[in-house]
C-alpha cells in the first residue's frame, strides 16, 4: 500500500514530556503540543504565584499536573493538586488557576458540537 502525503505518518522522535517547556521567572510558559480542529494539547509552565486568573471555555478540559502543586478553582470552589494528580474542567464553567509551588502541566482540550 503506497501512502499519500496526508496519511503519512510522522514520528520525529521521542522526547520527555517536561523537557518539552521550562519555567521562567514570574512568568507562565506555553508550548501548543498538538493543535487539530477537534482539540488542543498545551503544555504549561508556572513559576510559583504565577495563573491565569478566572475565565471559562466552550469546551471540556482535562488538566494533568506533571510536577510541583497548583490550586485550580472551579465554579470559585478551591482544589489543591499535586503531580500525577488530574481534574477536568467542564465546558462554560469560570475556572482560574495558580501556583502554590512552581509546577507543569498538561492540558487536553476537546472540542464538541
């Protein structure tokens, strides 16, 4: 079977996941992993007191801490995670999100009808 350039698969190479993003003083830091028409993947980087202050989304977001602690407020009711904690923010729903200690993470958008 000959592949065409749209189904082509592409395998650049493997790479860690948290070498992918690195903090900067003060700062929040993003990285677009994958940008398709049915949903995002973002890696984030916080350094410590650093968020993004309350606003919501059309759609459902999962958000996977990768290393340090963050409060993220959902609907203004305060939850605390750690790494290899997750949490899914639901669609038009306020959220904000801060830096208890410096930390990573992975959000996973999905975009429905």
């Amino acid at each position: 079977m000959k592949m065409t350039k749209e189904n082509e698969m592409k395998i650049i190479k493997v790479e860690g996941l948290l070498d992918l993003v690195n903090y900067n003083e003060e700062s929040v830091v993003s990285r677009t992993i994958i940008d398709k028409l049915v949903g995002t993947v973002t890696l984030f980087a916080f350094d410590k007191g650093q968020g993004l202050s309350e606003h919501s989304a059309p759609y459902d977001a999962l958000v996977i801490i990768l290393e340090g602690e963050a409060e993220i407020s959902i609907a203004r009711v305060p939850y605390r995670l750690k790494k290899d904690q997750m949490i899914i923010m639901p669609a038009n729903v306020p959220h904000a999100l801060r830096a208890i200690d410096r930390y990573k993470m992975l959000l996973i958008m999905i975009r429905s009808e």
